[in-house]
C-alpha cells in the first residue's frame, strides 16, 4: 500500500513555505527576529518527511509560533494516500477534541459578560438535569454545574467507559443539539458530581445547549458571531461546505497488526443544524487555531482591545480541582509561581495536538488525521504496535520540537542580553 520509493516520488514535488502571521496578532514581536537556525529547520524538515517515508504518519502539518511570530508553518506527507494529495499547511482538518478549549473559552467569555453562570446548577438551564439519577439508582447529592461540566468533574459517564460515548449512536439521526442532550441526561451517572475527575464529553454537549439557550441561537451561530469571526477564524465550522470538504484530509488508521494505514471512509456530512459532537466536532486549519491560541497567550487581548477580562480567561489554566491536570478545557503541565499552569494544551483522537507553552513563548498545532486501531482482541504478542506505544504526535513533540525551541528560546534570550522566559 505504501513503498519508500511512492512516497519519496511524492515527497518531492512538494514544500510548502512558512509564512508570517498577520502583523496585528503581535505588534511587539517585530523586536528581534524569530527564526529557527539552519540546522534546526533542516532538523526538523527531515524529521517530518522520514516520519512518513517510514510510515509512521501518513501526512500532516506543523505551525510553531515563537513570541507572536510564526518560525515554522508546513505540510508533509498526505491528505490522501492513494491519490497522491499532498497535506498542505492550509488543509482544513477535523480538530477532535481540540473542540473542548474551543467551546471553554466561548463559555468563559460568555460568563465574563454575565450571559450565564458558571457555578450555577445545570437544571437551572435545563430542568431535564433535574432528573439525573446515579447507576446505583440514587440521586446525586447535587446537580453538576457548567464549570464541573467543562473540568471534567460533573459525574458524567467517561468517555473510555462503555456507552461513555453517545454521539456515535446518536450522530446522523437527524436530531438537534436539545434532543441529544434531552437522551443524555437519561445515562445513568457513575459518581457524584464535583467528586472525581472522568473525561466525558457528555458535559460538553451539555454546555453547547447551555451556549444555545444563553444567546438565543444555535451552537453554530453563537460560536461563529461570538468567537470566531471576531477572531478572524474564516475556517473554523462545525459544518463545512462542500468546497472545504473536497479539501479536508483523510482519516486513516494505523493498524496494530501490520502498521499498515487504513484509510476510514468518510461518514455522510452532517446538515447544519443537526447533531454533532460538541466537544469533538469542529473543522479548522493551523492558521484559525494559531488565531485562538494567540488569544491565550495574550491574556485575552485581541487586536489591541480586551476581548476577554484576563482574570476571567487566565482562570481556565488553574488546576485546584479533582483532575488537577485539567483546568477548563485544556490539560495543564507545571504550575508557575502565579499559580497558573505553565503549559496548556489538548490533544484529539482524529491526530491533532495543539498547546501554549508560558514559559518559552511559543505556540504549536500539529495535525494529522490518524491513530492507532483499538486493537483488544489481538494478543499483544501478535501486534506489531503494541497497546503502550506513544502517539507520534506526542513523541514528535517531546523529542523534536520542545528541544528546538528551547534552543530558539535561548538564542533570542542571547540577542536581546536579558531572559524572556515568563512566569
């Protein structure tokens, strides 16, 4: 399915350029220049293409952004294997589960304008909350609140759990965001709210229909007026039109057995209006993501104005909860001396990784569109991919690109004759 010799025959007739950000994301960057040494570029370049020649990603794309100033903006490998198109640095993607930070911050901001509240119980937005039961048959001794919902600690069946997952029954039935949440609230809980921590995206739908209700519209129109278009997000939709679907990457599997991919064929597209996951069902591109994260990395400031109070978006990295490694909506790494994490970030199941490092400055998106196969029913003995073994992304992260930048951090540190690092 796949050679050495087809891939490198391809490889070849593609580089795409890297290119700056628009000059408005970070007026202050222009101080000192931002770019990778030679060798680290080449480094990494090489990297990227022999991960695919080796076959341990079919494609994808990578955006580094250092300080406000992009230092790497490429695609590698394929979109579609068998067909030769190359992932380019502006191929659209299913970002996953990258759609939690998304949607947290849209409710953060919301709750900021105090158009809904946080802490409040859920059953105040929606009264079929009031009839959750536990799996014993109980009660819970209180009813989940929005932020329990967005932290991961409202109760809710994990999604690793079984039926933890309901948009895959309940996607493509013609249903709307309310009727999926009204047949989520009938799931028996596991635990008591507030309790313990268990990655549901049950709560997230839960905190879309509360979008909805809040500002009198759909999901899609809320996040669009509300969030992505102030932030000239231009290709970021949970429903993408027949154009950016004809663009969009390929999902493929990496099989345990064999390590070979599997292309996923695509599910019919969804019509607007009608149900998707909340927490997992946005489309975007390296530049719309690297918009949003700027966001967070200037503290709610965008185009010069606050467009989110930075007490109120600076809360979303705190980890004084049950799952202390997940704040609202992103996963937290270290604790700085402000009490906040010193690195955000979220990972998707469909291949997407993306975070804020605090302390070095930068950014990072890197998409692909590939994970492993579950791979249960196989003796361990006869996967050639074993159950442990780490996700490209996440390994491409530690061992390549936190090392480069840390090395770019530096340099500039030198160039300017003061340290940069922040709290």
């Amino acid at each position: 399915m796949k050679t050495v010799s087809y891939f490198a025959g391809v490889l070849c007739c593609f580089l795409v350029a890297a290119g700056p950000l628009p000059a408005e994301h970070n007026a202050a960057a222009k101080k000192t220049p931002h770019i990778l040494a030679p060798q680290d570029h080449n480094m990494l370049r090489k990297h990227l293409d022999e991960s695919v020649l080796r076959g341990e990603v079919p494609g994808g794309a990578l955006l580094l952004v250092h300080e406000g100033q992009t230092v790497f903006k490429d695609g590698f490998g394929f979109r579609h294997i068998k067909h030769g198109k190359p992932f380019t640095a502006d191929t659209p993607f299913h970002v996953a589960s990258i759609s939690k930070p998304i949607i947290a911050t849209l409710v953060v901001k919301l709750a900021a304008e105090r158009r809904l509240d946080l802490d409040r119980p859920i059953d105040a937005y929606l009264h079929e909350m009031s009839d959750l039961v536990l799996e014993s048959g109980e009660r819970p001794v209180t009813i989940p609140t929005l932020r329990q919902c967005l932290s991961h600690t409202a109760g809710f069946r994990s999604d690793y759990d079984e039926g933890g997952r309901p948009w895959l029954r309940l996607r493509g039935q013609g249903m709307t965001l309310a009727d999926a949440v009204t047949d989520e609230a009938k799931i028996p809980m596991p635990i008591h709210p507030g309790t313990e921590f268990a990655y549901s995206g049950i709560g997230y739908d839960i905190a879309g229909r509360i979008v909805e209700l809040s500002t009198g519209s759909s999901l899609e129109t809320a996040i669009q007026t509300e969030l992505f278009e102030p932030l000239g997000m231009t290709q970021t939709t949970y429903y993408p039109d027949e154009e950016t679907a004809e663009q969009m990457a390929d999902f493929y599997w990496l099989w345990r057995s064999d390590g070979k991919f599997r292309r996923k064929l695509p599910p019919p597209p969804i019509p607007a209006g009608k149900y998707k996951s909340v927490g997992g069902g946005i489309v975007s591109t390296l530049d719309d993501l690297s918009k949003f994260m700027l966001l967070h990395q200037n503290h709610g400031v965008h185009d010069g104005k606050t467009f989110i109070p930075r007490d109120a978006i600076e809360q979303m990295y705190r980890g004084d909860r049950p799952g202390k490694f997940y704040g609202l909506g992103f996963m937290l790494k270290s604790t700085g001396k402000d009490g906040l994490a010193n690195q955000i970030s979220h990972s998707g199941s469909s291949g997407t990784l993306m975070w804020l490092d605090r302390q070095r400055q930068s950014i990072g998106v890197l998409a692909t569109q590939h994970r492993f196969s579950d791979g249960k029913k196989m003796p361990e003995s006869q996967k050639r991919i074993p159950a442990d073994a780490p996700t490209w992304q996440a390994t491409t992260k530690k061992e390549v690109l936190d090392p480069l930048m840390d090395r770019l951090q530096k340099s500039n540190e030198r160039l300017v004759g003061a340290p940069q690092r922040k709290p």
